[in-house]
C-alpha cells in the first residue's frame, strides 16, 4: 500500500469544554467575538468519523481508540485513519498518544498502523481481523489558530454535530483547545478567555468514551465515586492531585449529565462529589500552597440550586410514596388530594431542575470550574509549603495516619466546646 504515508508519534495535548447553551448555532459568531479570535480567520470542515473495536471492546479496554476520518465534502473527501492510546484521565486536560495518517480509502489499513503501538496491542492480528464499526461521529468544525508572542500556538476548535450508534443520536457541542507548540498553561490562559463571555464546562470524557456509553444507552449514566489508585511511590502532592481529581471530576460529570439528564441520581452524585472535594480539600491543606486555590464563591448559588433540588426529589420520589397508603386509608377523596400534592411537588423538582441548567449558562460558575481544573494540573509542579517539607518525607499512609489523627482531635476539641454550659445551682437573686 505505497500511498500511505505513516506518521510519526505525537503528543496529543488538549483542553475539552463542553458548551451547555439552548442555541448552538450562535456560537461560531459569539466566539468570533471573543477578542483572541476576533481577528482571525476561522476556516470550517465537515468531519465524519467512524469508530472502530472489537465486538467484546477490546480496544476500549485499553483505554485506545481507533477511527476513520472523512474531511471535505462527499464529492471530494480525504480520509484519515488515527490510532489515539489513552493518558490519565479525570481531567478536562488529556494527555495522550496520537498516530494520524493519510489512507486511499474508508477501509482501515494495517499497513499504517505498523509505525504506532499496535503491534504490541495486537501482536499475532487477531484483533485487527476482529474489528467492526462501533459508532460514528459527524459535525462541523470551525477552527482558529492563535499564535501568540509567548511562541504558542494553539488550535481552537467547534464542534457541533452528533454522535451516532445505531438509530440513536447524541449532541455534540463542544470546544477543543489543542497545544501545538509552547506550554499547556497557554490553554488554560485562552479558555479563561473564552469563559469570560460564553459558558463552558470542563469535559473530561473524549467523544470516543461519549460514543460507547450511547451504544450502550448509558451516555448520561450518573458517575459514582471511584477511588483513585494509590501507590507507595507517589509523593503528597502526587498523590493530592489524584485524589482531587478523581472527585472534582466526580462533580463536574455529573453536572455534565444534569444538562440533559433528569436522572435525581445526577444531582444526587454532583452533590457527593463536592462534598468528597472539599473534604479532600481540607485534608491535603498542609500540602497545599496558600493562595493558590481558585475562590469558589461563584459556585454558592448552584450549589444551593442543586441542594434544593436534591431535597425536592428526595421528597416526591423518596420519602412521600411510602406514607402514601397511609394518608390515603381507602378514602378515595383522601388519595385524590395525595396525588395532587405528589404533582405539584414534581412539577416543583422539574422547575427546580430548570434552575439549576441556568445557573450552569452562568459563565462564571464556568471560569470557576475551569480555574479548579488548572489548579488540580498544578499541584504536582507548585512548591510544598515550607511548613510541610518535613511531612512530605513521610510515606504516604504514615502521613494520613497522621494528619485523620490530627483532624480528629480537632473535631473531638471542636465538638466539647459546643456542649451546653452547666448553669450554676439556684441561688439568691443578685440585686
């Protein structure tokens, strides 16, 4: 196959926001607007790519993904095949391999993947031999390039489309940051940007992760906690920083799901995730550099919202059903007024629900996520406090042993001092 030309390995480095507007169609204009953009030319694609694994997944398994992309028109197109290999997750910001070359055809090319990991993914064949369409992707992209005097060169890019698997379909409305020079702080420093004016939402799942879970009808599945991997060899901040990102990503998830989702559970887990990140919070902050957490204050009103919203379907879907029989003992009248009561108390929750979509249209509960995001990137190169040096020697276990045993006596001090007063014993009245 002479007319493949392989491609060399890359980094992939990239930010994903995803986009919570009611109207998609006016963010290319809105974005033009944004004054990093305003003066240059965006150009615009139509993209269509097809996913491909095995039946059982293989692929996905691996955190890898495979596809055939078609750029330009039907008439004309140009085909791209990419293998992408998975980085870290739970972060908006993805680190990871990429493979992307020019193929004659829609048909996937083994020849082209000889030059990337795959012959160690699939060493004797079988799995290329295995593999089948999964899902598909098509949207339009609107891309500017901004260069900047930093030496920095990033892509911007919209993409507003669907996913596809089968007969469903899933919205695509997101931006791409993607570093193709300098440092990935230079992402972070355009999206604020961006945020100022348009409200964003860090996205850590890929459209490939997006396109499996719609094939399997869990797109907006709530996430549950899932407690980070822990090593021996990892340092306080390392280890900070996993632990963090693993429940913000918790939170920002399930706000994610909430956009489209009515699922009480989503509200339920967002509000789990937050409270796990902030006691997290609290108990890395030896290790933490004063100052250099983000100011959560634009997020007091969601998250009122969602705690509202939390008691409301708790009561209509929860509580009240299992008194229902009761209230109602066989009076028809009785059950009548019962049902009327549950109604209007679901119809509160969908209002309640409609509250909380707004605030996430507040571009500032958007520049707070996205400045959480930078700061859980930085933890691992900020400086540890001078006051925390000597625990940062400690192992990791021994250094939590001890910083719960400390946490615990302030609770114990903090819980006596709260204790109701003994008044004194009866006495004459002073005069």
């Amino acid at each position: 196959m002479k007319s493949v030309a392989l491609g060399e390995s890359q980094q992939e480095i990239e930010l994903k926001l995803a986009l919570p507007t009611s109207d998609p169609s006016s963010l290319a204009k809105l974005l033009a607007r944004v004054p990093i953009l305003a003066r240059r030319k965006p150009t615009h694609q139509q993209v269509h790519n097809v996913y491909y694994d095995t039946p059982e997944q293989l692929l996905r398994q691996q955190r890898v993904a495979l596809r055939i992309r078609r750029v330009g028109s039907a008439a004309q197109p140009r085909w791209l095949q990419t293998l992408k290999t998975g980085g870290r997750g739970n972060s908006a910001l993805s680190q990871r391999g990429e493979w992307e070359v020019g193929v004659p055809s829609p048909t996937l090319a083994l020849e082209a993947l000889q030059a990337t990991p795959w012959p160690k993914i699939d060493p004797d064949g079988s799995v290329f031999a295995a593999l089948v369409p999964a899902f598909s992707t098509s949207f339009t992209r609107t891309s500017w390039v901004v260069r900047r005097r930093d030496a920095s060169v990033v892509e911007v890019a919209l993409d507003i489309g669907h996913l596809i698997a089968g007969d469903t379909r899933a919205p695509i409305c997101e931006l791409e940051l993607e570093l193709l020079a300098g440092p990935p702080a230079a992402l972070f420093d355009i999206a604020q940007q961006i945020a100022r004016t348009i409200a964003v939402l860090p996205l850590t799942q890929s459209k490939s992760e997006r396109g499996y879970r719609l094939a399997q009808n869990g797109l907006d599945t709530p996430l549950h906690a899932r407690p980070p991997q822990l090593t021996k060899a990892l340092s306080l901040p390392e280890a900070a920083a996993s632990v963090l990102r693993e429940m913000f990503n918790q939170f920002s998830t399930n706000l994610h799901a909430l956009r489209s989702s009515d699922d009480p559970e989503a509200v339920h887990h967002a509000r789990i995730g937050w409270r796990r990140f902030r006691s997290a919070v609290r108990l890395f902050k030896p290790v933490l550099v004063p100052g250099a957490m983000p100011a959560w204050q634009p997020l007091q009103l969601l998250l009122g919202l969602l705690g509202e919203l939390r008691d409301l379907d708790v009561a209509w879907s929860d509580t009240l059903p299992a008194l229902a029989k009761a209230y109602s003992a066989g009076n028809a009248q009785r059950a009548d007024a019962w049902r009327a009561m549950a109604h209007s108390l679901q119809q509160a929750a969908d209002l309640q629900r409609k509250a909380v979509r707004y605030a996430l249209l507040e571009p500032a509960v958007g520049a707070t996520l996205l400045a959480t995001t930078q700061w859980l990137e930085g933890l691992v190169t900020l400086p540890v406090p001078a006051g925390a040096r000597g625990a940062a020697k400690l192992s990791l276990r021994r250094w939590s042993r001890l910083r719960m045993a400390r946490m615990h006596r302030q609770l114990e001090r903090a819980r006596q001092g709260h204790r109701e007063p003994r008044w004194p014993a009866p006495g004459p009245h002073p005069r």
